[in-house]
C-alpha cells in the first residue's frame, strides 16, 4: 500500500481530514472514498430510550407477545392478501 504523507496545506483542503470524504476527478467522477480513524472514547454510549420500570412493567404484564417468527410469518400473510 502506498502512503501518502498529508502536510497542513492539503489537511486544511480536506477539512482536516475529520470526516468522510469522496475524492472525484473534473468531471466529477468519482476514484476514491477516505474514511477517518475514529476515536472510540469520543463515542458516548447509547443507552435505550426506555426506563427500568416500563420493562418490569412489561415483564409482569399480561398482555399477548409474538416471537420474532411470528411476526415475520403475519406479515408475510398480510403482504399476500394485499393489505399490508
């Protein structure tokens, strides 16, 4: 692989080389992608939008449940009859 060294004249023409760029000719064609090493302790964690108390909630519900299949299979059923 060949390396290409980036000195601050050509980092400041690629915004700092902070974020995805696509690399085109004139015409506009495109040659090449560059993607930036990300920083993985810049990430900050995702949490689910849903609080403890409304999955104990779920949990002791009584209400009805479908696995995965199951839906898959209705909607697979609904899409044949047209309607879905």
């Amino acid at each position: 692989m060949t390396r290409v060294i980036v000195d601050d004249s050509l980092r400041a023409k690629l915004h700092d080389l902070s974020e995805a760029l696509v690399f085109c000719d004139e015409g506009g064609r495109i040659f090449g992608h560059f993607v930036p090493v990300m920083d993985p302790s810049q990430w900050e964690p995702v949490s689910p939008s849903i609080s403890e108390e409304e999955l104990d909630r779920r949990a002791r519900s009584n209400e009805p449940r479908y696995t995965t299949a199951e839906v898959l299979a209705r909607l697979e059923d609904l899409a044949r009859r047209g309607t879905a």
